[in-house]
C-alpha cells in the first residue's frame, strides 16, 4: 500500500505563506453587537443548508437548492445580493459500473487580493480559456479597509493586528471586481480567513471558539463592504456569502483540530487545511471532506514534497523568496516536472483528485506562477481531466455510493485498475 508514494521528505515542510508576511500591530474599539447579529442569523441559515446538503443523496441530479423566484435579493447592506443557483458549474453525475472516474484537478488560491501584479485577474482568465474552474480562498481583511482596520479583533491579538497588509482601498475596489467575475465564471469563492496569524499565537494555538470568531469575522467584514468602505457607486456582489462559502484553508496549514469543530455549526462542506497526505481518493473527517495539498515527487522522485509554492520555495532557495536568479529556469522546470510527475501518476492510475495550492506571488521572479500557467495548459486539456473547484468536487463525491468510495480509497497513486471491480 502506497509504496509508490513513500520516500525521502526532505525540508518538504507542511506550511505555507509565513515567509511573505511580517506584522502590524494597533489597537482600537469594535462592534460586537454587529458579529453577534450576523452569527445569529448564520446559524439559522446554515442549518437550512445543511439540511439541503444531505437530501440528494439517493438522486444525483441537482442538489436541493430552495426554490428561487427569479429575482435578485440584496442582502444586509447592498454589499451581496442573492441571484439564483450559480450558472455553469458541473453538474454531479454518479458513476456506471465499470466507467473510469474523470481525472479532477484543482487549483486553489490563497488570499485572494487583486493587486498591482493582477494575479486574480491573470488567472480567472486563464481558467476561463482552459475551461477550468479554480477555488480562491479569500481573505477576509482584503474587503476591509486600513483605515477600519480596528474593526478586526483577531484571536490572541490586539484589534487591527495582521500578519498580513491590509489592501489599498484602491485594490479593494478591483478584488471586488474580479470577486464578482470569478463567481460568474463558476468559479468558487472560499475562505483563507483574516489576519493569517502562523506559528505561536496562529490557528494552531486556537480553541474552537476562537476559530468561530475568526469565521464570524470573516462573514461580517465580506458582507459589510459597503458599510465599511463607503463605495456608493458598487452594485451588490451577485451571491450570497453564507451559501457560497462552503469551505477554507487555514493560513500555513495550521489548527485543523479545532477548526473542523469550530466549522460544525456553518454547514461547510470540506476543508483544505490538512497539512499533506498522499494522492489517494479523499475521505471525510468529522463530517466534511478533507481535501489536503499532496505529496509530489519532487526532483524526479528523489522524495516528496507538498504540492504548493512555498514548498517549492522552501526546497529551491531555501524559502529565500528572491534567491539566486541563475537557477530560475531549473527550478521552475523543476516545479512544472513535479506537477507533471504527481498528475500522471493518477491520471494513468488511481484517478485520486489533483490538488493544488498556490498565493498570488513573485517569488523567484515568478517561476511559480509561470509554473502553474503551464500546468493549467498540460492538464486542462487533457481527455478526461476536469478542472474543478473543491466545492463541484465535494458535490460529485457526494453523489458517488459509500462503496465505490470505499474501494477507490484502498487504490495507490499509480494503479490502474479493472475498473469493473472498483465501480460498480
Ligand atoms: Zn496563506
């Protein structure tokens, strides 16, 4: 079992992000009477979803979506606005005995932040042309401008602290428009929560009602844009943040245990925290999928390494984010021969789902994002690869029979079965 995964792990650590990050530290007032009416109603509307979620089990035709009325509702402030089912996302379909399941691949975003270098923009494009969807985890505290800052009381911190800056109000207005679009596309919308805190006093020092608070938060400063921005001239994102947001990934991989008690109440579908796990089919911990980033043969299968940026990074330069620019073009066909390695292996064997996780970043003049460019063009176009978000992923799990999933969890990576004995 698993023996063509097993090998050296060298310096392949399980993180991510904490290199690009440094921290600011203030303190002011905040307006818990607004989170805690915001958590109110979250539950409420939760328990609905979750309701719905769990109904199609039996029939794999479109999950149990409230009846619409066809009209848009805007939300709360006028910063969301509920349109109807999202348009153009896969639709589940069970398997029939004996068909190969699709090669699904997913390209997730941490962050989330239309900046001055238009990664968001970049690839919402990309994915778009490929005919891919991709999952960007947003953060919270990019829809919250600086000068509001101290409406945000991170766990364990001062109000307003972040390891991270705080966008320009200029680059808020412009991930409000590339938000809207990427939902359009059929893009997914997630959560890399707010002040991505790491190591001591992060996520991974958190109890579960500080975890409930860091989501609470997010909700809150996600569908009060409006409030807190002031822009008048800004129509309604086009869905709604409580049922589009199903899921997350917690900054450098941190706190899992407690966040996967702390989602319980939120009707969250998955989580993508998990700090690494072989490519093998997924399975449910505590209720919801647990998509991990996975272990690649790195350096022609040397050893294995996560399938994210920063573990690149962390290996090439030695998580120098500038290193030494004679090495660029080897370490970013390094990086694609990586991608590569770990996608053929399934898609020739196991079909176990691709995950692949990436910030919006220029680490070593970018190799990490041209990386990624290729490997949407190799992959995206191949027969039988979807290009998926996590979320239509949990749905086609969903409708898949315990059983089909169970054998498909005992397959290594790189084998091909008969697959009438596998599905059937
Ligand atoms: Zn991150």
């Amino acid at each position: 079992m698993k023996s063509s995964s097993t090998g050296r792990r060298r310096k392949a650590r399980p993180t991510e992000g904490g290199r690009v990050t440094r921290p600011v530290v203030l303190a002011l007032a905040v307006l818990l009477v607004v989170v805690s009416t915001v958590t109110g109603y979250l539950l409420l509307s939760h328990e609905n979803d979750l309701a719905a979620a769990v109904s199609p089990a039996k029939d794999p035709g479109p999950s149990a979506e409230p009846e619409w009325d066809g009209r848009t509702k805007v939300l709360g402030d006028g910063s969301t606005s509920y349109t109807g089912p999202q348009e153009g996302t896969l639709k589940p379909v069970r398997l029939k005995p004996g068909e190969k399941p699709p090669q699904f691949v997913v390209f997730s975003w941490d962050g989330g932040l239309e900046g001055s270098d238009h990664l968001f923009s970049h690839y919402r494009e990309l994915a778009k042309q490929y005919d891919a969807h991709m999952t960007f985890f947003l953060t919270g505290i990019y829809l919250l401008p600086k000068a509001k800052k101290d409406l945000y009381h991170p766990p364990q911190h001062s109000p307003g602290a972040a390891a991270i800056d705080y966008a320009t109000d200029e680059h808020i207005r412009e991930t409000l428009e590339q938000l809207r679009a990427a939902y359009e596309d059929g893009n997914e919308i997630g959560t890399h929560f707010n002040g991505h805190f790491c190591g001591a006093k992060g996520g991974g020092d958190w109890s579960v009602q500080e975890w409930k608070s860091e989501i609470d938060q997010f909700y809150s400063f996600v569908e009060h844009w409006k409030t807190n921005t002031g822009y008048k001239d800004i129509d309604p994102l086009p869905f709604d943040f409580k049922k589009e947001v199903t899921g997350g990934r917690a900054p450098c991989l941190e706190g899992q245990k407690n966040l996967l008690k702390a989602i319980k109440g939120y009707g969250w579908r998955y989580d993508a925290s998990s700090a690494g796990d072989f490519q093998i089919w997924p399975a449910k911990k505590d209720g919801v999928w647990d998509f991990p980033l996975q272990m690649l043969p790195y350096e022609s299968g040397k050893y294995q390494g996560l399938s994210m940026d920063f573990n690149f990074l962390y290996n090439q330069s030695d998580g120098e984010t500038q290193g030494n620019p004679a090495e660029f073009p080897k370490w970013e066909q390094q990086t694609v021969d990586s991608y590569m390695a770990g996608f053929n292996r399934v898609y020739y064997g196991s079909r176990a789902p691709l995950f692949i996780g990436n910030h919006f970043e220029d680490w070593n003049g970018g190799i990490y994002m041209r990386s990624i460019d290729q490997v949407v063009k190799n992959v995206c176009t191949k027969k039988g690869v979807k290009c998926v978000s996590f979320k239509e992923l949990a749905d086609w799990m969903d409708v898949q029979t315990p059983q089909t999933l169970a054998r498909l969890r005992t397959l290594d990576p790189a084998q091909s079965p008969d697959w009438s004995s596998v599905v059937k």
